[in-house]
C-alpha cells in the first residue's frame, strides 16, 4: 500500500514551496540519471506520462525503441534540503521505467528487482529486509575545485579528531541524512587512510536500494561543501584496504517473522537460513561480475586487506565471504562481505535474492560452516575444506556470468547482455592501456 496518494504529494508540493521535481532513475552500469521538470508537470508526471529518450542511456534501448515513460513511485518522494535555492525547493521521485504500452521496460533495473521480489513472495516470503554498509575514501579538491589524490587524513579505525580529519563533514553528512529522513546506527573511520563508514537502518530490499542511491548523492554533496570528493572506488589506492559494501540480509515470512532464526539451533540459524547461505555461495562466482563490476573491484579481493575472496561462511571468522553476524531473533541475519560500493544495488539484490531462493527452492545440500583463518592456509589446505575462490578479475567474472543460467533468467536477456556486452568493452580498454606501473617497471630497462 502506497503512503503516499497523488492528492499528498500535489499538497506537499503546494506546502513546501517546491518548485522544481526531479525523476530520478538508475542505468544498468548504477549510475543515477533524471529528467527534471518544473512543478506546473507534476501532475502528469505522476500520471505516468513524462517521457525521455531511452535510446540515449546506456544499454536501454535501441534507436528505434526510443521513447520511455517514467512512471514515480509515489513512496519515494522527498524533499532535497540539501538543494533548497532562492527560487523555492527542490523534490525528488524515484521512477521505474515503462514502454509506451505501459508494461516495466526489461532494460530498468529497479523494475527488474520488483519482479525477482515478487518470485519470492510466491515462494511464501514477504520480505527481504536488507541493511547496507557502504565505505567510502575522501580525497582533498585543490583551490581551482579539481579531484586531487591527496587524502584528506592519516587517521585509522575509530579514530578521533585531528587525526581524523573527516570527523565534521562525516557529521554533516549524518545530519543531512537524517534531516531526510534516514535512521543513522553508527558512522566512524574505516582501517585506512581517508576512508569512512557511515550506515543507517534496514529497508526492504527496493527501499534500502534506493536510500543506497539517495545516500551516496547526500554523501558526495555535502563532500563537496567540505572541499573534499567522496568516492566510493573500491580501490582507490594500492596497497591498504579498500571500500567493500557489507550487505546485511535477512527473510520474513507473510506474518512479518524473521525465518532465518531457530533458537534450537547452536547458530541461531534456520535451516532456511543454510539453504539461503548455501544458494548464495553456490551462485558467488557467477554473480561476482555484477556485486563487484569494475577492473578496480578485483584489486580489493585479494588477501591481506580484510576482502573476503575465499568462498564459504562462518559465525565469527571475517575471512569467509558471508558471515553470520552474533544477533539473534529478530535481528538474526547473515552478512554478505564480498559486495563492493561500485555494484548497481538494484542488480546486486536481484541476483542475490534469486540465488538465495534458489537454494532454498531446491533445498541444495548445504555448505558447513568453517571457523579457520583462510588466509593463513595453503592452496591445497582450502581445496582440501572444498573452499573456492572469488574471481581473479573482471574477465574471469564475466565469463563465469556468461554460463549461468539462473543469472540469465534473473536479469532478463536484455540486461544481461547488455551488461556483458559493457563489460567486455571495459575489459577490452583496460587490457590495451599502458599503465604508469609499466612504464615504471620497463621504460627504462628495454
């Protein structure tokens, strides 16, 4: 049910003094894009009738396929208190995409998650209920406001000011976000150099997608203020820890219950809650192109930085890929650590959703725990567990991606192919370019 009619948001319109909306939507790489229009539209932008170009958006249509409507979601509208102007206030509505038939576009990835949400609603779940942990570095701008790679502090986990040089715009960034409406749990300095944590109540799977979206605008604006960029770059720099997206998940039944909770067992954990972990797993390397979708990404997942890339799970060891978090009842859930910052949410819960009820529909033969430190055993001593490893890189990913066949029926054809088809271009370019590291190392000895 809607909490918002039509009616509301055209009053809060009037009250607020908005004069300018702006129909946020997401392409398939996650870049948030809009179309903006003046309040006197906003009527029939709620109708469903504000059209755009979709041929000009990356990997949604054809020349020829051109025109998409962009129908709001009524819940999502906001007020930006961040761009208030002279001229009166800024909203915004998230939209899904439509053809001019009126059916949800197979190219738009948040409709695409509404119909994976919906399999598992017939599956007899009612909720995926989702908590993000999103990390990111801020880089120092110099005085003509360029993006510099000078960090902005030496500080480490936990930190205090001076050494933590982000302390005030990290409080800013809070209290902007709860200024909109955002539920902060806790917010503090990341391991490295420059990079920050901040992370805020649970959602539903497409509300917590689109408070994602919504919080790494807040965050890279209020940067700006402060003469900093945020990036949210898994590795912006070699050789400390990069910025992962810890994904928090957990199922509920049609009474609202959490089932990934037993408390007969000595985890805490259902067996619906194995079956998850284990569809999960199963499916890690296909799906890792799309949670950690850059050349960049495959840099933090190596060992040594605190990145999980061996494939397993366990209640407290932090080398395994998913980890079982200590809460219990109805806080019980697992942790999903392999998820990077880069991954187009909406994409990344798709293919997490359907490989988590994959194992539960098919009730695979579980995956058991493993409590040793991985990173400290040989090759052979993880083969010998039946631990895999994550993918090396973007094109082993890719193709891993390419063969499964859950992942095809999840992303639909066109989004899956298009999002290849990106891919291996982005490989291709990286393959081909001479890096500094190379000219460093042979320049002068060749």
């Amino acid at each position: 049910m809607s909490k918002y009619s039509k009616s509301d948001i055209l009053r809060m319109a009037r009250e607020e003094d908005v004069h300018y909306i702006r129909l946020m939507f997401t392409d398939i790489i996650g870049t948030i894009k809009n179309v903006e229009i003046p309040v006197r539209q906003l009527s029939a932008a709620l109708d469903g009738k504000i059209m755009f170009d979709g041929s000009s958006i990356e990997g949604f249509v054809r020349i020829m396929e051109a025109d998409m409507f962009l129908q709001p979601d009524f819940n999502t509208w906001l007020v930006l208190s961040w761009e208030e102007s002279k001229y009166g206030k800024v909203a915004r509505l998230f939209c899904d995409i439509n053809t001019p038939e009126g059916i949800p576009s197979d190219a738009d990835p948040r409709s695409n998650l509404k119909k994976i949400v919906n399999k598992m609603k017939e599956v007899g779940f009612s909720t995926l209920n989702i908590g993000f942990e999103p990390e990111f570095f801020l880089f120092k701008l110099d005085r003509d406001g360029n993006i510099t790679t000078e960090l902005n502090d030496n500080g480490g986990y936990f930190d205090l000011s001076p050494i933590d040089g982000a302390e005030n715009c990290r409080r800013d960034i809070v209290l902007e976000l709860e200024r909109i409406g955002f539920n902060i749990e806790a917010s503090h300095h990341e391991v490295s150099p420059g990079q920050n944590e901040i992370n805020f109540e649970f959602a539903d799977v497409v509300e917590a997608c689109d408070n994602l979206q919504t919080f790494k605008m807040v965050v890279k604006t209020i940067a700006r203020r402060h003469n900093l960029h945020a990036t949210f770059m898994p590795k912006p720099i070699a050789n400390i820890n990069g910025s992962g997206m810890h994904t928090n998940c957990s199922l509920a039944d049609e009474d609202g219950e959490n089932v990934f909770y037993d408390e007969k067992d000595k985890l805490g954990l259902s067996l619906v809650a194995r079956q998850w972990i284990t569809g999960v797993l199963n499916h890690s390397r296909s799906f890792c192109a799309i949670t950690n979708p850059t050349v960049n990404s495959y840099k933090r997942l190596v060992p040594g930085f605190e990145a999980p890339c061996y494939i397993s799970w366990s209640e407290h060891n932090r080398s395994v890929m998913i980890r079982k978090p200590s809460s219990r009842g109805k806080e019980t859930r697992t942790e999903i650590r392999s998820v990077d910052p880069a991954a187009n949410p909406y994409l990344a819960m798709s293919v997490i959703l359907a490989a988590g009820l994959d194992g539960i529909i098919n009730k695979t033969k579980l995956i058991d725990p493993i409590d040793k430190n991985l990173f400290e055993l040989t090759n052979q001593e993880r083969a010998d567990l039946g631990v895999k490893s994550l993918p090396d890189n973007l094109k082993e990913a890719i193709d891993l991606l390419s063969k499964d066949k859950l992942m095809r029926d999840t992303l639909g054809n066109h989004i899956f192919s298009k999002f290849i088809e990106y891919k291996n271009k982005e490989w291709i370019e990286f393959k081909t370019t001479v890096t500094e590291w190379e000219l460093k190392k042979y320049f002068k000895i060749f």
